[in-house]
C-alpha cells in the first residue's frame, strides 16, 4: 500500500499534465486504440487489468476454502492425525501470492494511466515479488521447519525493484558490472542455504559459513567428486549455469528495458525449481494428480498465448514517440481492446493458474505419514 499510493497520484499527476498541456509525447499509448473514459486517455489499457485484481481475490477464496476443507477434515479424524499425516500446511505465502497478483493488477493498471520510460519500473514490481514468493512457497513445501526470514526476504525484493529502478536511468556497462556483482553474491548465498538446509539469515558471520559450507561439500566423500545430495547439486549446477549466462548476457547487450531484462531470472527460476519439483516427485514414486496436470496443460498453453500477444507490441517506449506510433494498430477484441490489452487477461490467467499448481501439488501426500515423506 505505501508503494502503491505514490505510484497511483504520481501517474494521476502526469496525465492531468497531458490533458492541460496536449503534449501527447509524453505517454506512450497506442493512439489507434485508445478509448478514453473522464480524464483517462486509455481506459481500455487501464481496465484490461481487472483480471489480476479479480483472479488474485478468487485465489485468496480457494486458498481459504481448502483450509476450512482440511479443519472439517482434521476435525472429524483423530487431532493427532494432523500432525502425523501429509505436509503441513502452512497458507501465509500463498495469501501473499493472492494479494500480489491483485497489486500487480494496480501497479499495472497505475502505469497505463501514462506509460513512459520513467514509471515502467511500477509495471514489473511486483512481478519480481511473484516470483520470489513462488520460490520461498515451494521450498517451504518440504522444509516447513525451516521458515526463511521475512526481513532478509522482503529486503532482497526491495533490493531488485532498486536495481529496477536504478536501471530506467543508468544503462552503461559499469551500472551491469556492479548488478551481476550483486546478483552473483546474492545467487551463493542462496545456493549454500539451499544446499544445506539451513536458515535464511544474513548477518557478520555469513561469509566464513558460506566458506566453511562449500569446504564441507568435498569434506563429505573422501575424493571430493560426488557430493552427497546429488539432486540438489545437480539442479543448483544448472541453475547457476543459466543465471551466470544471464549476467553475462546483460554486460555483453546491455539492454535498455532492464525492467524488462530483470524479469528473465525470476520468471526463469520459478520455472526450473518447479520442474526440479515434479522431477524429485516422480523419483521418490509420488504421484501427481490430475488436477496438477491440467493447471500445468493450462499454465503452459496460457504462458504461451500472453507471450504471442506481448511479443507484438502496439507501443514502445524504448523508441522515440514518433517511431512508437508507427507500431499502433487497431482494437483486435470488441473495438475496445489492442494487443497488450489481451496480454493483461491471459497473463492474469497464466498466473492464476501457475499459482493453483501449489494448491494441489503434494495431494497425493495427504494421508502419507511425515516420516515417510522425502526431503528434497
């Protein structure tokens, strides 16, 4: 909320600044398609994020409804059986998975009031804390002993929506070298804890038990070849091949959507820890239910169809307004909504069902005794 509200009077301000000025430069719309609604020039581009706000309150409803579900159901067996059957179930990340894909939809909705290079950065915020929320959900699925610090967590989102912010206006190489310093340090702490198990803290001590941590992994076998969690290491190996190319990529582009270029990773690591996911599943004889695999089918063909629709812009403000407006097109649904409009309400439903994976992922679980359930 406190970072929302200056976003929503700042863009206000801006397009009371174009009505009273006729400076139409100064907001990258897509003027061919652009239905105005009061002082709001592109309403259709505004209204087209009511997906988000609604899909994130219908996934905070089926989040509460399956915790009412499993009190009936722990209610009318043994009290006791909670605690020795299935996983915990720990709900807070997944109402904070609702309640961001809702402020998406502001933030997003806030930023079509008057796109420009300078606010674009309010678009994507909270896309960055989706994702992170998405990882520190799945990983709280197996270790829910082990709860990663609110603090350090919220900070390292605070952290990239700097960097995000910093990008609109630094875009030359130093600015990347001093971002993949950052990104690497942050990328080796997460792969100690994630290896280890242990807890999310950052203090002092951290870099004699991040040294003390990688020694230990060729102490466990005498060669010091094979470590002993061999998924964990494998899948951390690859992770950190792709994310090292990603940084590399950036210092070799040095793009300037780096609000844009700063999504790749998050959206690219939620992806593969939930393909580590299901692949660990599979290798321990579990089971995935079908309804898992049809929000999967539906994520995937969703994801796919948004990107189609994002990949052909209507404006870009990376251009100058003149060549910007050379990209506008028609309304192509119900003369009222372009392009991007229909990336807003696929990508709410790409993300809707995304998210409903975690809600039936471990069902198979249910009546599992804890002690029998594999940790990985």
């Amino acid at each position: 909320m406190f970072y929302g509200l200056p976003v929503v009077q700042l863009v206000l301000i801006w397009q009371n600044t174009v009505n009273m000025s006729g400076d139409m430069d100064i907001c990258f719309f897509n003027f061919r398609c652009a239905r105005s609604f009061f002082s709001i020039y592109a309403f259709n581009s505004v209204i087209s994020n009511i997906g988000y706000i609604a899909l994130g309150v219908l996934f905070i409803i089926m989040v509460k409804q399956r915790e009412v579900l499993h009190r009936r159901t722990v209610g009318s067996v043994m009290q006791d059986e909670e605690a020795e059957f299935g996983l915990p179930m720990h709900n807070g990340l997944l109402y904070a998975l609702g309640i961001a894909i809702i402020m998406e939809g502001i933030l997003s909705g806030s930023y079509h009031i008057c796109p420009s290079p300078s606010n674009y950065q309010f678009d994507t915020s909270f896309m960055y804390i989706l994702g992170v929320l998405g990882m520190l959900k799945l990983y709280q699925l197996r270790h829910s002993d082990i709860n990663p610090n609110a603090h350090v967590s919220y900070a390292i989102m605070a952290f990239f929506i700097f960097m995000a912010m910093c990008g609109v206006y630094f875009d030359s190489l130093i600015f990347y070298i001093i971002f993949a310093v950052c990104y690497l340090i942050i990328m080796t702490l997460i792969n100690v804890e994630f290896y280890f198990n242990t807890q999310w803290t950052l203090d002092f001590g951290m870099f004699g038990r991040m040294r003390e941590a990688y020694s230990g992994i060729f102490k466990e076998c005498p060669k010091g070849i094979m470590p002993t969690y061999k998924g964990r290491f494998l899948f951390l190996a690859i992770a950190d091949a792709i994310n090292i190319l990603f940084v590399i990529s950036g210092i070799i582009t040095l793009p300037k959507n780096f609000a844009s270029f700063l999504l790749m990773p998050f959206v690219g690591n939620l992806t593969l820890y939930l393909a580590y996911y299901l692949f660990m599943k599979k290798l321990h004889h579990e089971h995935i239910r079908l309804r898992t695999i049809a929000f999967i089918l539906l994520a995937s063909a969703s994801w796919g169809a948004s990107l189609y629709f994002f990949m052909n812009n209507v404006s870009d403000w990376i251009e100058t307004p003149a060549n910007s407006r050379t990209l506008n097109r028609e309304c192509v649904l119900f003369h009222f909504y372009d392009n991007h409009d229909i990336w807003h309400f696929l990508s709410a439903m790409s993300l809707f069902f995304s998210f409903n994976i975690f809600l039936s992922l471990d069902d198979d679980l249910k009546w599992v005794r804890r002690n029998k359930i594999a940790v990985f």
